[in-house]
C-alpha cells in the first residue's frame, strides 16, 4: 500500500485529491490541512509521494519542500507541487528546492493519472534498488566474513607450522595472542585493533619455519653463534609477511620483525629503544615472554606466576614498555582466564 500525504489548506482540494489517489488503486491519502503538521507527518514517517499545493499561510509549497528535502533519508521521495500560477520562476525555484513534478489548478484527472503513476513507478523502483542494495551488501558481508574466517584458519595453522618444528604448543600461541587483546584493550585501543592483534599475535614466530632443527631443537643453551641464527627468525618471519594487501599479515610483519626488541634498546635484529618500537611489537613482547615464562617444556619447568609478575616488573623500563607491562597486570582476572581457558592439556615432548 503506497502512502501519499496531501498537503493543502482547502478541504475542497484535499476532497478532489483524495477521490484522485483512491482511484490510482493501491493507495492510502493521508490528509493535511496545517501545512506544518503535514511537514511533521512526512518527516516522522515515510510517505511514497507527497502532494503539496504552493499557496499556503504559515508554510508555503516552496519553503515546504526545502525543509522536506533536507531531514534525512527524505531526497529520493518524489514530490509533486500544485500550483495555479503559471509563473515560470516559481516552478524553476520549487525546482531548484526539490520539487519533482508540478500539476497545474484546475487538475486534470486523465493528468494527474498520469504523473501520479510515473512517480510512485519511480518510488516503487527505488525501493526495490534499496532492498537489492541490502541484499547485496549483507552478501558481501557474508563473503567477507568467510574470506576473513579462511584467512584467519590460513594464518594459524601458518603460526602452528612454526610451532610444529618449536617445543611450544597451539595453546602458546592462542594464550599469547589473547594476552595480547587483554592487553589492547587495558591500553584503550578500539575494538578493530584490538581484534587485529589478536589475528596477527600468532604469526610472531612464524620465521622459525627457516631455523634450522639442530637449532631450534636444541635442548641445551644455544651457542653464540646458534643464537645469531636464532635471531634471524623476526627477520625471516618479516620477509614472508610484509608487502601483503592483507592487513592482518601487515601487522603480523610488523610484530615477527619487532617483538624481540627492548625498550632499552639492547633487544634485536635492529636494537631499536622505548616507542621506536612499534606498539604492537611492544604489546607482544610482554604477553609472549610471559607465557614462556609460565609453560613448561621438556627442557625447563613452568615458573610461578608471582616470580613471572616479579620478572615482568623487573624488566619495566629495560626489556619491557612500562605501559604494556602495567596494562598486563591490571587485565589480571583476565589473563588467568585466558591461561584456563587454553591450558596445555600435555608438556610437548622432543
């Protein structure tokens, strides 16, 4: 059911337009005397055409149809003006305001028939385009979120390649990447970043996969020159992620090429010092050297969480962002949370 205001001071006129659009068929006329309280109707609700008459006391057709076109959502719907004056400059200046089409007093019937027609036509088919434009945006939606979900399947089992060749574990990572989002969140990033951080957390040690196994697999200290190997792992990890129009992959060069940095700056590959050092690097270096400090391993013992806090404290400054490391600890309900919710269900064995 269309509905069309009719807006004109006469009830002579409001009678004739009412019969007119009852016999367009499919039609509800909604009747306004006082041009202001049809103004209101029309902007309170959404008709399918307006009719307003040009000679009006308080609001005339022209001022009527300025104050229409500027609310909201109101510049599509046609508007068609009746006036009795055939004064070109008023229909160019109703025009100018938004008017749609004009009919002139007396109305035709056979006329008004006619434009009535095209314009809820018109209506009718902008409508449609705003449903098919729904439509189509909740399909992309749709296809993005699944490119994003097989993205993000891509980008662990990437993370677990890594840690497969590692003594870690897939629920290091997943506790890693969730401190990381705790710690996000303490830090009053938005919502978006927080969520990009934990996709990209993961992906921190993926440049392990080019380590090689007599290395990493090493159960004893490293040697100096081991270590160096070692090292080029946040190197390696920024070369098979960096350059991506992934966002997700962007963020995650970022953190395999800085999480290993210290806010003193003796950390590495580049030594860089205090905010130098990207945030998300920064963020990382925390949860991820908590974690490791509190997980056990075929070569160590997991510590205790007072003697990983004391060391977290101690390394404010130093190896660690004061900020990210105060950040951590007032998140703490939650971070004891997370290492619930992905305990390792068995030590990893060499």
């Amino acid at each position: 059911m269309n509905r069309i205001a009719i807006v004109d001071d006469s009830d002579i006129n409001l009678t004739l337009l009412k019969h007119l659009v009852n016999k367009l068929g499919g039609c509800e006329p909604l009747l306004f005397s006082d041009a202001l309280k049809g103004l209101q109707w029309c902007l309170d609700n959404e008709p399918d055409l307006v009719i307003v008459d040009y000679m009006m006391p308080d609001l005339d057709g022209i001022g009527f149809i300025e104050r229409f076109r500027a609310a909201p959502g109101r510049s599509e719907i046609p508007v068609l003006m009746i006036t009795a004056n055939d004064d070109k400059e008023i229909r160019y200046e109703a025009l100018q305001r938004g008017a749609t089409d004009f009919l002139t007093k007396p109305v035709d019937t056979v006329e008004f028939r006619a434009r009535a027609s095209i314009m809820l036509t018109l209506r009718a088919n902008q409508k449609r385009m705003v449903d098919r434009n729904r439509e189509l945006a909740e399909e992309v939606r749709k296809a993005t979120a699944e490119i994003r979900s097989r993205e993000q399947e891509l980008l662990f089992r990437m993370s677990r390649a890594a840690e497969f060749r590692d003594p870690e574990t897939g629920a290091h990572i997943q506790r890693m990447a969730h401190y990381s989002a705790l710690v996000a969140r303490q830090m009053g990033m938005s919502e978006a970043e927080q969520e990009l951080l934990l996709q990209a957390a993961p992906m921190h040690d993926v440049g392990k996969i080019g380590i090689p196994d007599y290395i990493l697999l090493k159960p004893g200290k490293l040697t100096h020159e081991e270590f160096e190997v070692m090292k080029n792992h946040a190197k390696l990890g920024h070369e098979l992620l960096h350059g991506s129009g992934s966002a997700v992959l962007q963020a995650g060069a970022v953190i395999a090429l800085s999480h290993h940095e210290k806010y003193d700056g003796s950390g590495y590959p580049v030594g860089l010092r205090g905010d130098a050092i990207p945030l998300l690097g920064r963020i990382v270096a925390v949860a991820d050297v908590f974690d490791a400090l509190t997980s056990e391993r075929p070569y160590k013992k997991a510590w205790d969480l007072d003697k990983a806090v004391a060391f977290l404290r101690e390394g404010s400054g130093a190896h660690f962002d004061p900020a990210c490391v105060e950040a951590f600890l007032a998140a703490w309900s939650d971070v004891l949370s997370v290492r619930e919710r992905f305990a390792d269900e068995e030590v990893p064995q060499l």
